[in-house]
C-alpha cells in the first residue's frame, strides 16, 4: 500500500472514532447538565414548600378540578366504614375541598415520585382506627399508580399489609390503639367496655416496628373516652386509676424510650400525628343548634377549636417530642381538620360491622359518627402533608 492511501485510510477510521466519541462526550455532558438541573429545581422545590411557610396555617378552598385525588369506586381496599358514597351519602361535596397554607401551596401528589422514594422501604402507620384511615387513604393514592399483577394486600394481625413489589416498598398499618400495650390490642375485638393500659410495657408491639425505615404514629381518641383510665401497675399487675392525662403522659413517655434506644435517625424517619378532632355538639360552631356533624356541608369558617381537642393532651405530646433524643416529626392536623365538621362519616357508615338501619338513620343525636372521616376526605390532606415532608424534606 502507498504511503498517501495509508494516511487516507487511517484518517478515515480516525475521523468515526472521533466522531463517537465527542457523541458520547456530549451525552455525558448534557446527563450530567441534567442532572444538576433537576437537583437544582429539586432544592429550589424544597425552598418553595418549606422556606418561611407554615403549612399548617391556611383555609380551604372549593376546587372540584384538583380534589378528590381519588374517586372511592376506584379504590378496591377502601373498607365499608369510610365509604360515605357507596353507604349512602346524598352530597359528595366534602370531597372537593382542597387544603391552601397562607404563605404557599401544597404540591401536587405524584404516586410515583413517593414510591421511588419508598423503593425498598417500609412505611407503617401505627394508632388507632382514625390511623387506620390514614393509612387506607395513603394505599389509595399509591395504588392507581401500580398495575394489578404487581400490588398485593395482606392481613396479618395486628398488621395489614399492602405491597407494591415493583418498587420492593409496603405501606403498613399496625393496630396499637394506646400505642403502649393494652387490653384493646386484638386487631377486631378490641370493644372492650373496661379497658385496661400497661403504661409501661411496649416491647410486644416494639418488636414489629424494628427496622421499619418510616413510622408514623398517632395516639389520643382511646384515651378521651373517660376522664380517668384504668393502669395495670407492676410488679403484682395492681390496677390504679390514673387521670387520662397523666396516664398518656406516663405512656408516652415509655413510646419516647423505646424511639431513642431503636430508631437509627440517620436510616429512619419517624412522624407523630396531632389530634384529630371530633364535632360532636353543633352548638360549638352555630350557637343555640343541639345537633352534631349530620347534614353538615361545608367547612367552619373563621377561627374555631372544638372542646374535644385537649390542648393539655397536645401539650403532653409536644413536651415528650421535646425531651427526646432523636428527632421525631409532629405533623399538626388538628386545627385545619378542625374546620372540617362536614367531612364526617355520620350515618353513612357501620356499627359492629353493619350499615346503620333506617330507624337508626332517624336518630342522627345517638347514631352519627362525628369522629371518624369519610374517604376520600379529610386524611388525604393528612398524607398530602406527609407527603410533603417525605419528598421535599432535607
């Protein structure tokens, strides 16, 4: 071969490999651009929720286009207490109020944005029926996102389970009415008319929230139903009456030593979720009325707090979180549920498992349930906060 065609042929194998790689260069540099683009918009999406803004303070807002963030026919694990529509609720509008802070918005809830960030985790919520709403409402907004074959639910008391497996992640719900150990803790027979609390055993729960990367905690309506609550004492299981505030605080404080000696804070979060409130008596929003939540429509406007939210109780919760070494999370959804006195189950739900019959649908003074939330409702906005907290959060 010539010396001229040589040079002709290794410029023109040059020239193609040059060529790639300046094209893989590029893609490099525009992945790499790219990414930096989307960690910044990332960090300024975490200044425009969170700098300077309470998202706790705010009012709601009529807006049928953007809520509900699910429809309850869509939901396939919704259970028959919460289901208003379907029980025979006439209005629907309770579902189309969206939640507004005063100094910013709540982002949109993205289904799968969170499961990439719950991808190989465990999220749990652990209380009572009003968490167990919590949680139904959370695997609601989740699972539109997941095909049928890769999503799943399991009951294995005291826990329900529900597993998205494409992302290795489950939502959880653990029943510990008192978060502390009692004798209310089988998850279905747990009406029990004489109850009993060991304020200070909490290892039989304990052991299944080991490990778990996210807990969310909420205990206070078991603890309302009388002025006093009965103890189980050690070491001979005497049993004293202890004031219901003094015996959450014991308890609570007993919730806070197992936290700082289990939980890593560096590979775990952990939530605790404020009161929710009851409107058991109308007179509290609309003076000289003797009825409750029923035929409510719309949510109270200007500055209200029910009788039923114990500001000592809060306080007691706000105290421990304080004294405690790892950092746990208070999501405050008492007052902006406060306003919500339409948003309620009413006489469109079950006792001991039934539909209320019609002649008890004639007494909503005895029979509707001014405690617990229809859904889609009201704890969607709970989990639109924690939501928040679990994408945006450093």
């Amino acid at each position: 071969m010539k010396v001229g065609s040589s040079k002709l042929y290794g410029l023109l194998i040059f020239i193609p490999l040059a060529l790639a790689s300046l094209l893989l260069g590029l893609q490099l540099y525009l992945i790499i651009q790219r990414n930096a683009s989307i960690k910044l918009n990332r960090e300024l999406e975490y200044e425009w929720v969170f700098n300077g803004c309470d998202v706790f303070s705010g009012r709601w807002e009529l807006d049928p286009g953007s809520h509900p963030l699910f429809r309850e026919e869509s939901c396939p694990y919704l259970t028959q207490p919460v289901t208003c529509q379907k029980n025979g609720r006439p209005d629907s509008l309770y579902q189309n109020w969206k939640w507004r802070p005063r100094d910013c918005e709540l982002p949109r809830f993205d289904p799968l944005r969170l499961l990439e960030k719950l991808r190989g985790k465990r999220l749990m919520f652990v209380g009572d029926s009003l968490q167990r709403t919590q949680w139904e409402s959370m695997v609601c907004l989740l699972q539109s996102a997941i095909p049928d074959h890769q999503k799943s639910m399991d009951k294995i008391p005291p826990m329900r389970i529900f597993t998205a497996k494409k992302f290795n992640a489950s939502i959880e719900f653990y029943w510990a009415p008192f978060i502390v150990e009692s004798n209310a803790d089988h998850a279905t027979k747990h009406r029990v008319k004489y109850k009993l609390v060991n304020l200070q055993s909490i290892d039989k729960h304990g052991r299944h929230w080991k490990g778990i990367d996210i807990l969310v905690f909420d205990s206070y309506v078991w603890w309302m139903s009388n002025p006093t609550i009965n103890v189980s004492v050690a070491p001979y299981d005497q049993v004293q009456e202890y004031s219901a505030p003094n015996a959450y605080r014991v308890a609570l404080n007993t919730w806070a030593q197992w936290v700082d000696s289990h939980i890593d804070p560096h590979n775990q979060k952990v939530f605790f979720m404020s009161l929710s409130p009851t409107h058991l008596w109308s007179w509290e929003w609309r003076a000289g009325s003797s009825g409750n939540c029923y035929n409510e429509t719309h949510p109270i406007q200007g500055s209200y707090l029910g009788v039923g939210s114990s500001t000592e109780m809060m306080d007691i919760v706000v105290n421990t979180l304080r004294s405690m070494n790892v950092g746990v999370t208070y999501i405050k959804i008492t007052q902006l549920s406060e306003y919500r006195k339409d948003a309620h189950t009413s006489l469109y739900t079950e006792r001991a498992g039934k539909l209320l019959t019609a002649e008890q649908r004639s007494e909503p003074n005895t029979y509707a349930d001014c405690i617990h939330w229809c859904l889609p409702g009201v704890p969607d906005t709970w989990n639109e906060i924690l939501y928040t907290y679990l994408v945006y959060h450093k």
